[in-house]
C-alpha cells in the first residue's frame, strides 16, 4: 500500500466569504493531506503572479476554489464547495 499524499490546494479571495470554504476544507482534511492556500486578489494578483498562472491553468473562474491533485472539484465551476464532494475526491481519506 502506498502512502501517497493528497495535494489539496484551496484558492480565495481572502474575504469573509471564502473562510467558510477554507474551514471545510481543514477541517475535513486528514494527515494523508497537504493542504495549501492561495490567496488570490483578482485586481492585484500575488508577488510573483504564479497564483493567477495556477488558477488559469487549472481553469478556475470563481473563487473559492478547491483543486485536488491537480484537477479541480466539479462543485467549484457551479455550485458550492460541500463536505461530500471533498470526501468523494478522496479529501479525509487516508
């Protein structure tokens, strides 16, 4: 059996409307989880813009978003981020 970690990547906005999201998101994780958050302000970008290039090639178009090693969940294009479709992207699940 492989011990593989679980890359999760949480995209925000850094407003109160996403901390819901990133709460879910830590919550829900377990130690099988790499959980990292980026920050993204669509008007300024981050330091060295690689957050706005992430978000882009994984084809994020409304934030929060949350990308699972490397695809992003189908609930982040239409709909809200929910504990079921973290678990069933394997999100908790050592």
């Amino acid at each position: 059996m492989t011990n593989k970690r679980r890359k999760v990547e949480v995209f925000t906005a850094g407003c109160q409307t996403c901390e819901p999201a990133v709460q879910l998101v830590k919550d829900q994780a377990c130690e099988s989880c790499e959980v990292r958050q980026s920050t993204i302000l669509l008007n300024q970008g981050c330091a060295t813009n690689e957050c706005r290039q992430k978000a882009k090639a994984y084809g994020i178009e409304r934030l929060p978003a949350v990308v699972v090693d490397g695809k992003l969940l189908d609930c982040c294009r239409v709909g809200a981020i929910t504990k079921e479709k973290l678990v069933a992207a394997g999100v908790g699940k050592a």
